[in-house]
C-alpha cells in the first residue's frame, strides 16, 4: 500500500479545536493524506472568541517550514492564518522553489469578529503570498478588502475575482457564505433559500457558479479552514482544480450537516462524520459500532 500524499497547512493554532491547524489536520487525516503543518501564531480561543494572540519569531516559522519540505515530499499546501508582514515574509521566502500546488485562504478576521491579520500585513500578503497561489479563496469581506472594492450586486463579483486575479494567484473561489439572508437586501439578491454559491474565476473564462445545498447552522467555526484544506488535500491526490474544490464543497456540506456544540458558542463542523458516510458507502462499519 503507498503512503498518502504528504500535505503541509501553514496556519495558526486554534485551542478551541475548531479552526486554524487543528481543523486543517483533523481534514487532511480523514480525507486521506499525511498532514504536516507550520505554526505561525498560537491563539487563545474558544466558540465566543479570541482572547489572545501570540506569534512565534519570523526565524522560527521560517525554520518549521524548511526543516518539513526537507523531511517530506510536500504533494500540496494551504496557508492560512499569517498574521504578521514579518512572518508573511518568511513564509513566502519558504515557499520558493517549490513544484506542489498552493491554497491561499486570506484569513483576516475571525468568525467571532477579532482580527487574525495586522493592518501592516494586507501589503505583504498581496506582495508576498497571493502570487503564490494557485488557489486563492477568500469570502466576502476578505475579497471586498483586497480588492478595494465593494460587491453590492451579482455583477460586481466577477469584476472583484478579476481584480485579485490580477494581482497573481491563478485561480480565485470568493465564497458564498457570508451572502446569506438577513444581512442586507444586497445579501438577499446574491444569495439563494435553498443554495450557497462559490465563485470560480480563471484567467480567459467566465466565472463559473458552483452551488451547494444551504446548511442553517449556527455551528460554522472553521469552516473557511476546512474547505481549503479539503481543496488542498484533493489537489495533492492528483485532482484537476475544479474537480476538487467541487469534492471539498462537498465534504464541507456534510460536515456542516452534522456540526455539533461541543463547548460555549460556536461549533465546528463535525469532520469525522465523513468517515461514517463513506462507511455506508462501502456497507462497512461504522466507528459508532465498533
């Protein structure tokens, strides 16, 4: 049997177990491949909130970074949380020379409101890190801040993907998530009852819609941090880019549907509960019945 392919998270640590690294390994393990990761900051937080931050010297990051692509055969990678201009720097630095395809999700805020990314760092990440990637993914407001520019209507979404492509990465999935109901009646035009709507833009082609089925549910923390790793993880088993931003959508749906709250506030996705679901695929047992 040949080992699973070796995938690398460059992210913060969450110590709600939710988002951030955590989620990223809990997605990449049960998907099928071999999670190494890159700590760039550690942060206490929980389902309210983040309480605090604390990053790691640029040189440190920098070293976990070339001491994992020296020991493992990196198949594909995700960054995420990078908080600082220094620590984005080393990180880009880190990446250089590298043959695996990149998943770039532009963490700035958290889902409770606190902000993961220094003011100082939006330069560095567009200088540093978006023309690394092969895959950049941002929602709504992290789109809008990169861009500089608003999306008040559908027609303004292709023309925000256009502008981020321009500035690199060579795929853009802005995320339909935060167009729910109930924020905004620009918000009621760009979303739909029954599905939630990513958009993907390629150089030369129209922006492609790929829709999911909404899942209501306050139990949403770290799903940004998911689908990127799920994308991430099928990219690195050999998948075309489409083909598997549709398979994490997917992943993510179910694990949205069976989201639980295992503490105060805002639950995560439940990402074991894939492995059931392919158990009842295979007419195998599940875990709940071992």
């Amino acid at each position: 049997m040949s080992n699973p392919p070796c995938i690398l998270t460059i992210a913060g640590s969450d110590s709600g177990g939710g988002a951030g690294i955590q989620a990223d390994i809990k997605t990449i393990t049960i998907l099928g491949g071999f999670s190494t990761s890159v700590i760039t900051a550690l942060t206490a937080q929980n389902g309210v909130g983040v309480d605090a931050i604390h990053a790691p010297e640029p040189g440190f990051v920098a070293q976990q970074l070339k001491t994992v692509r020296d020991g493992f055969p990196i198949a594909a990678a995700k960054t995420g949380m990078l908080y600082s201009a220094p620590i984005i720097e080393a990180v880009s630095a880190g990446l250089r020379g590298r043959s695996f395809p990149l998943v770039v999700d532009p963490v700035c805020v958290s889902q409770s409101g606190q902000p993961l990314l220094r003011e100082d760092a939006v330069n560095a990440l567009k200088w540093h890190i978006l023309p690394h990637a092969d895959l950049l993914t941002p929602n709504r407001p992290e789109a809008e801040l990169l861009a500089g520019r608003a999306i008040r209507v559908p027609a303004d979404i292709p023309v925000v993907a256009r502008i981020l492509l321009g500035m690199g990465p060579k795929a853009v999935l802005i995320k339909g998530g935060h167009f729910g109901e109930g924020i905004s009646p620009v918000d009621a035009v760009l979303s739909n009852n029954a599905v939630c709507t990513d958009w993907l833009a390629l150089p030369d082609t129209a922006v492609v819609q790929l829709p999911q089925p909404v899942v209501r549910t306050s139990n949403n923390h770290g799903t940004g941090c998911t689908l990127s790793a799920a994308i991430a993880t099928y990219l690195g088993m050999g998948l075309e880019l489409k083909e598997a931003i549709m398979r994490a959508q997917r992943y993510l749906n179910h694990c949205l549907r069976h989201g639980y709250t295992p503490g105060l506030g805002a639950g995560p996705p439940d990402h074991a509960s894939w492995i059931a679901r392919r158990a009842d695929e295979h007419h195998l047992p599940s875990l709940a019945t071992l």
